[in-house]
C-alpha cells in the first residue's frame, strides 16, 4: 500500500516545496470577483526535510510591501489532510455539523504551477466564499502584476468525451482504489448534459446554464458548479445536505485536452469518507 502510509504521504508533501508567486483570488458564492491579492507561498524543508516550514506572504497591491505573512511548521501530517503520489492534496473539516462553519481546500499540482480552491460554508451550511489560489514555482522577485489569466472558464471548453484515470484515498489508510473513468459533456440549448461512467456508477445529470453558473436542481439537493478564472471550477452544493452523502469538487483545465479533478466525499452522516483525484484526457 505505497500510496497509505505516513512516509509516502510526507514524500508526496516534499513535492510542493518551493517559492510560489501568485495571488489569492476572493469570490462570493455567485462567483463574483471581490479581492485578488499578491502571494508569495514558500515552503521548505528543514531537519533534513523531517519538517516543513511553510511562510504565507501577500502583498499590498499600492507599495508591493509584505503586508500579511503567517509561519507554519509541520513535523507529521494531521488526519484532516491527504496527499496523492504527485503533491495534489486536499485537507479540511472531517464533519459536518450543524451550527458550525465548515470548508475545505483542494489543491492541484502540475510540474512548477499550482492550482489550490478553498470553499467556505457559514453556520448556517450555506456556501459563504471562495478563495482561489494559483501559483507559479520561481525563485524571482515578486511581479508587479498578476501572471494569471483572468478570462473566466468557458462551457465550450469542457464540452467533448473525456477518459479519465480516478485514485481514491481514505482518512483511514486503507489501499487505495484505481479506476477507469469516461465523462461525456454536450450542450443541448441552455442546459449542459453530463454522462459519467465508471466500473460501479453509471449516471446522468443535466444543469441550467446562466452565464458562468451550472445549477444542477435535479438530484437530491441543489448542486452549484461556477466556472472562474485560469480554468478552474468549483462544484458544490448550494447549502450542505443534512443525513445525506454529499462531495465538494474542484476542477482545473490545465490545457485544451487535459483537466484533473478532485472530489472530497463525505458520508449521510457528514463524516469525510473519501478523496478522489481524476486525471482526465479529452478524446480527438
């Protein structure tokens, strides 16, 4: 079980250190752009990389002077956090519960570039910020400017067949559970229509298109995909479901025919059961 033990795990952290330039992107849950902030994300390994400091830097955008920075360091990893082979992560609650704040961040990453989605739910399990996070591995002096692009992920984009290789992790350790995935994504007017297959799951779903928004309405309770900047997506529900399964998802389009995403699922109880990273290629 390489892949469930604590060593690997902390191999898999390793692969993030580094200095990350980037910024931290602040939407509401409608997806409107409220704050984009200069960053600087570093994170090193000390004591023969036995543990990692991580320093968070963001910056004034009038000065460009460190205006925030907050120092970490870790030693072990918590069981609210797991990491696949690559340095792709998520950590967050493990419950849900009523009357308390609840969230959690799913993080890509690909060669010396970073995709990370922080989705925050108030007390009363409503969906209440988004913070997205995207980064660049360098050692330069901090830009001037954001490096990202700003154009919002477009529906067209993710439309196609898509195949896809799924790892599953658990907060238990047990072996991992690899997979075969195929999504396939149309649009018929204004409604996105989605196929996704897999060895244990073969399921339809149909969203309302408005603008930058998918609402999907049809299932259980209400699910809310908004499309932002640098091809990345986020898919919840719109408030969290009381004694029902429900996942938080992050996606990013890295390039036209390639897209990871990342699934936190969490049980009728509201207990973490499960992560779930898809890499995904998009047939010709």
């Amino acid at each position: 079980m390489p892949d469930s033990n604590p060593v690997s795990q902390w191999d898999s952290l390793l692969c993030n250190l580094g200095a990350w330039q980037g910024s931290f992107s602040y939407f509401s849950p409608e997806g409107r752009l409220k704050d984009d902030i200069l960053s600087r994300v570093t994170l090193e390994g000390i004591n023969e990389k036995q543990t990692v400091r991580q320093t968070i830097e963001q910056f004034s955008p009038q000065t460009g002077e460190v205006n925030y920075q907050k120092v970490l360091e870790y030693s072990t990893l918590g069981r609210s956090i797991l990491l696949f082979k690559a340095g792709d992560f998520s950590q967050g609650s493990m419950q849900s519960a009523p009357f308390s704040e609840f969230g959690a961040e799913l993080g890509f990453i690909q060669g010396d570039r970073r995709l990370r989605l922080v989705q925050m739910f108030d007390k009363n399990s409503a969906l209440s910020s988004l913070t997205l996070i995207r980064e660049q591995r360098q050692q330069a002096e901090m830009p001037s400017e954001t490096p990202f692009d700003a154009a919002l992920l477009r529906v067209e984009q993710l439309v196609g067949n898509w195949q896809g290789e799924a790892v599953t992790l658990y907060p238990d350790w047990r072996s991992p559970h690899r997979y075969d995935t195929r999504l396939s994504v149309q649009v018929e007017g204004d409604r996105l229509v989605q196929h996704l297959t897999t060895p244990e799951m073969n399921f339809n779903s149909v969203a309302a298109i408005e603008g930058s928004i998918l609402r999907f309405e049809q299932g259980k309770y209400p699910i809310q995909v908004l499309l932002l900047p640098g091809g990345a997506s986020s898919n919840t529900p719109v408030q969290i479901p009381r004694r029902q399964p429900f996942f938080l998802e992050a996606g990013w389009l890295i390039a036209p025919n390639l897209r990871k995403r990342m699934i936190r699922s969490y049980d009728a109880q509201g207990g973490w059961s499960s992560l779930t990273l898809v890499t995904e290629q998009k047939s010709p």
